[in-house]
C-alpha cells in the first residue's frame, strides 16, 4: 500500500473523530453546513463551489413527518417535514458520495448553506428506507433511483451515487398558488417540465424555522458536493435510517454547488379581518354599514333584544379554511368557545346562551374563504349605552396548525359598536296584578319644572327645596323611589340652586300611592274618543279595553286615583315673597280582575 493510500486514509480517520468530537459537543456550538463540515475533515481550503455537476433543482411533494401533507406554516414556527427533491447530474461521469446540505436556520437569515446550522443528508440506502424521525409505518425517504457507481474501489460504499445517465423525470404543471407538482409519465404535459439524468430523492428536514415573510414561499438554502472517480472517499452509512456520513463532502474547493430551492410551503398571514353590526326590533335597524343603533325603553320584553351580527372575513390571510377557537365581547363575554380550545378564557365571565345565538361549531368549525357570520342576541336595560369589541381567536386547519391555536393564533382586529337604549316614558305608570286584591299601587314618574316667570333680569329666584304633598322629593324614603332632583344621573344640579330670569330647573321623580279599590268613592267614569282606524283602543278613559264606537269607552270601573300637588321653597334676590302656581297632576289606574 502506498504511502499515499495509507497516509490519506489515516488524515480521513482523524479528521471523522474530530468531526464527532466537535459533533458531540453543546448544541449551540455545532455548525454543521457545508464549510463547516469539509474544514472539519481536515481540509484548509476555501470552498468555491464553481463546478455545477450535482443540484438541487425542485423541491415538491412536502409532508409532515407522519405523512400528510403541509402546505403552509405560521411565522416563527419550527418545522420537520420531509421533502422530494430532484437532484439532477449535467456530468456523464460519475458523482460519487452525493452530499445534501439544507440551512435549517431563519431563511431570511441563513441565506446560505456554508456555514451555520444545517440538515446533512446523504442519498442513503438502496430503495426507500425510514426517515429518523418520522411517525408514518410506511418508509418515506430514500431515492428513486438509488445508483452506487463506485462499488470497483469501494464495495462496502452505500453513499449513493450520480451521473447523467439518472433517468428522465417528468413533473406536472405547479400548483399556481404553491408551486407544488407531481412525477407524471413521460412526456410532461402542458405546462410540466421535464429533468434529464435526476433522481427524486426524499429527504427529511428538521427544525427549520418557519420565516416571517407572509403570503411567500419557504425558501430553503442548499448546498450539493460531490467527489469524482479517483479522488473518491470510503462512505458507509448505518441503516435504518442512513444518516449523514461525514465522508460526503467534496473532493476538492470546487466541487460543489450552492443556491436556494423554493418549497411549496406557503407562510400564512396570521390575520383575519372582523366586523360586527347590530340591529334592533324596535328602533332602528342601521345593520350592516354602520356601527350604532337606538332603541326605545324595552322594558321588560325580549322581542326589543339587540342583535350583534359578527362578520369573519378571511379573504385577507392565505390559511385556507380555519376554525374558530373563540368569540369574546367585551361586555357580554363568550359569544363562542370550542369544546376543543384550550387557550385562554374570555376577560368577561358572562356566556351567551347557546339559544340566543348562531355562533355555533357547525358555523364555525370550518369556515371557508371569504368567511361568515354569525349572530347574538342580548337584552339591554332602559337608558343605558353600551360601547363593545368583539374580538375572534381562531387558527388553519391545514399546514400544521394545532386544534389548540396556541402556536397559530390569529386575533381578528377588533370593531367598536355602540348601542343605546331609550328611558321610560316620564309620564305617569300603572301596576296591575290579575287576582282579586283589597289594596292597589301604582308608581308614577313625574317631571316637575320650577320657572322664574319674572321678567327683569335681575330678579333672580333661588330654589332651595321641592315637596310633593309635603313629602321631600330630593331624597328617596317616604313613598319616593327613585329621584333626580338631588342633582343625581340625568339631573341639572343638587340644591340650592339659583333661576336667572326665565330660566327653569327641570328634573324627575318616582312615587308609589297605595288605596283601597273597594272604596266606592274610588268608582271611576271617564270618556274617551275611540280610535277605530289603527289600534282599535279608547284613547283616553279605559285605556286598552276594546272599543267600536266612542260610547263604549263611556263606561265605570274600578280603580285608584291621587292628586299630588308640588311645591317648592324660592326665596326672590332680595328674600322677597315669591308667588308661585301650579304643581298639580292627577294620576289614575283602571283595575281589572276577579
């Protein structure tokens, strides 16, 4: 054996234990590209890579490591997939110990597979053999056409092989959206391609990290290197699975051929587009262009509810279909929540009824592009307004994207709505109760307005105190219910408070009044006009009992009626006597009944 044989083989073996050596050591300091790995084996030049014998020329077919298929992923995200590439040879020499270097660090970053962190493969194993890590029973690498040429010098050598006498491939026409295809028959169809002397060979790609570029390609940097007859290295790799062998390497500076391929993983936007709209029964319907609506007093009917309408539009992000995770409003809580989710629960506790709403997963759980929508329906209390955001919290279905969305989360941007609902009527109300009673109340509002009548501007009036039958009507106690003469919501200002000419001080109160129905003196005759032509109903008198002719609403019943009387303490600017009139309403209710 010649001194050069031997002297070469023994360079080979210590440059392999140093190559472990650096190998074995922390997982931040391996860099394993195509530099790092020839330099490694003992060599001190730089590599120019000018030769073009062996490339990388397509990439399609990409697939999660249990086989389905992966079209997509969110920025950020780590990736193991495996991949068909062609791997096409222009030399009708042999290529021995094909080495296949993919940078596996951020795209937009590692721009090269020289130096840094990448996945060393070999074409390994004659026919299809078992990824490392893959999950599928089936074996999904390995080469489609698996030559070993240097088997004269190496018999042991199962690092596969190239020369230009590979097979012709045919490909389909890409996908237009990801650039995919397929192996077809020779000769491609209309729009296919075709690759004279290549090899699809089937490589798993570990931990490559999903690049923040929406909407583009995954676009992966790659190296090939090569050695050439007589200048060829002993490389035996280990089944199952064949890892790199770091044998593979090039047999000088130049051969070798460095680019970047485009996978047809596309980076999805991570965002959809919401809006919500509301309408009511009773008010008005400003539903879909606008983002506020009125409504008169409810009181306590739910046919005046008001009804949320939430757009989901996702026309605006590439995830293909999604699944709504969860819907939140900011004042009514969970609209939606998927039995599936296990993200975090809306910040409001409250849950709509799965009855007062269409936000549902058969509606949800797969929405197509453009997207959908759904409803909610609330009740709102009297004189209240309501300012809230919905916000929607889904992730894709395809591409890798968990049912959990913790890693593929979208938030939708959010739409503000306002909704306001009117106060009760300030005129007089009725309680009625359906069985015989002995005793009836009845609460009425009234609105009382102070005046300063006097006409010279410097005779001002000041307003200390309001009585209704004596009783103070700034506090609530003593048949007072509910009050704003105290200056309280809705109110002008507490007392004392001071009347330019002409000016007034208007504000609201509340009182119960109690009476004995029995009372013949509370027999009560009233006439009314009936209205015939809308709600058939007397107008005055007996309101809501039927009418057809005015004399029917000239009619007894039974009831309770009040006169209250207001009256207020005004002292004039110079403490003079005030002189005050009016102050009072009568108040009446029909009873009904047994």
């Amino acid at each position: 054996m010649s001194c050069r044989t031997s002297c070469y083989k023994a360079l080979v073996l210590i440059a392999a234990l140093l190559a472990m050596a650096i190998l074995a050591g922390p997982a931040f300091a391996q860099n394993n590209c195509l530099q790092d790995e020839y330099t490694a084996g003992g060599n001190s030049q730089t590599l120019n890579c000018t030769a073009n014998d062996v490339r990388v020329a397509f990439a399609f077919n990409t697939r999660n490591l249990d086989g389905t298929s992966l079209a997509q992923c969110t920025p950020g995200q780590p990736l193991n997939f495996i991949a068909d590439f062609l791997v096409q040879t222009s030399s009708n020499k042999t290529r021995s110990n094909i080495g296949l270097y993919f940078g596996v660090g951020d795209p937009t970053k590692q721009t090269q597979a020289l130096t840094g962190k990448c996945s060393d493969n070999i074409i390994g194993g004659p026919g299809a053999y078992s990824c490392q890590n893959q999950t599928a029973v089936t074996p999904q690498c390995g080469s489609s056409h698996y030559d070993e040429l240097d088997t004269s010098q190496f018999p042991t050598d199962n690092c596969g092989d190239t020369s230009s006498t590979d097979p012709t491939v045919c490909l389909s026409k890409p996908d237009p959206v990801t650039g995919n295809a397929t192996v077809v028959s020779c000769p491609a169809p209309a729009g296919g391609s075709t690759w004279p002397g290549s090899q699809v060979v089937s490589v798993e790609v570990d931990n490559l990290q999903c690049p923040n570029t929406p909407g583009q390609n995954v676009v992966l940097a790659d190296c090939t290197s090569w050695q050439i007859p007589g200048k060829a290295i002993q490389c035996v790799s280990p089944g199952p699975h064949f890892p790199y062998e770091t044998a593979a390497i090039p047999g000088s500076p130049s051969k070798c051929n460095c680019s970047t391929v485009t996978l047809p993983i596309i980076v999805q936007s991570p965002k959809i587009a919401i809006t919500k709209n509301c309408t009511t029964v009773n008010g008005s319907s400003n539903f879909p262009t606008t983002t506020s609506c009125t409504a008169p007093d409810p009181g306590s009917s739910t046919s005046n509810n008001v009804t949320y309408t939430v757009a989901i539009d996702t026309s605006a992000t590439n995830f293909g279909d999604i699944e709504v995770d969860q819907i939140c409003d900011s004042t009514y809580g969970t609209v939606y929540r998927a039995t599936t989710y296990a993200g975090a629960a809306c910040a409001v506790a409250g849950t709509i009824s799965s009855s007062n709403t269409t936000c549902n997963a058969a509606k949800l759980a797969d929405v197509p592009s453009p997207g959908t929508s759904c409803t909610f329906d609330v009740f709102q209390a009297e004189g209240t307004t309501v300012t809230n955001i919905v916000t929607v919290i889904g992730h894709g279905l395809s591409g890798g994207g968990a049912v959990s969305g913790s890693s593929n989360v979208v938030n939708g941007s959010p739409t503000v709505i306002s909704v306001s609902v009117g106060e009760d009527p300030t005129s007089g109300t009725i309680t009625k109760a359906a069985e015989a009673i002995l005793n009836a109340c009845a609460t009425v509002k009234y609105t009382t307005t102070i005046k300063n009548t006097s006409t010279a501007p410097e005779e001002t009036l000041t307003l200390s105190a309001l009585f209704d039958n004596g009783v103070d009507i700034t506090q609530t106690g003593n048949g007072i219910l509910s009050t704003t003469c105290n200056g309280g919501t809705g109110g002008v200002g507490a007392l004392p408070k001071t009347l330019a000419a002409n000016g007034t001080y208007t504000c609201e109160f509340s009182a119960q009044f109690c009476q004995n129905i029995l009372n013949p003196n509370n027999v009560i005759k009233t006439a009314g006009t009936c209205d015939t032509v809308t709600t058939h109903q007397c107008t005055a008198g007996n309101v809501g009992a039927a009418c057809t002719q005015n004399s029917d609403c000239n009619v007894l019943c039974t009831g309770i009626q009040t006169t209250d009387t207001v009256t207020a303490t005004l002292t004039g600017d110079e403490n003079e006597a005030v002189s005050v009139s009016g102050g009072s309403a009568t108040a009446t209710m029909c009873i009904s009944g047994p």
